[in-house]
C-alpha cells in the first residue's frame, strides 16, 4: 500500500530534530519527502507542512507520527 501524508509542524526549530529521528527510523519505507514552509519578507515563518510519500508500513508510521503531529493522509 501507498501513500501521502501530511504533518503539520508548528514550530519547526524545536520540533524538526525529533522529527528526523523518526523519518530516519522508518526511513526505508519512505520513497519521497517534502518540506514546505510559508516565509516572510526577511524570514522563514516557524511553521510548515511535510508530505511524505509512504511505499510500506503505512499503518505503523502513521500511529507513530500522529502521537506527536497533526497528520492528513491519503492512501492508494
């Protein structure tokens, strides 16, 4: 199973290193990544969405994400 998720991360500078710990650890069912961040006219804005293109263990990834994050996901 496939599929594409959505994390909402509301203040990336304190949550981005806990989040590279998991996508380093589910990082073989992972096939893309995606950060997307709003900016402002000087600077990154501390917010953003990442959207993960899952191949395996969606359930499983899902569950761990969602204990931390607001996660959308799609699956196909």
């Amino acid at each position: 199973m496939t599929a594409i998720m959505g994390i909402m991360l509301e203040n990336r500078i304190e949550e981005s290193l806990k989040f590279q710990e998991i996508l380093t650890e589910c990082g073989c069912n992972i096939r893309t990544r995606i950060g997307l961040h709003p900016i402002g006219e000087y600077k990154c804005i501390n917010n953003g969405i990442i959207l993960l293109e899952v191949v395996n263990n969606v359930n499983t990834i899902y569950d761990i994400l969602s204990k931390h994050w607001q996660v959308q996901i799609m699956r196909f």
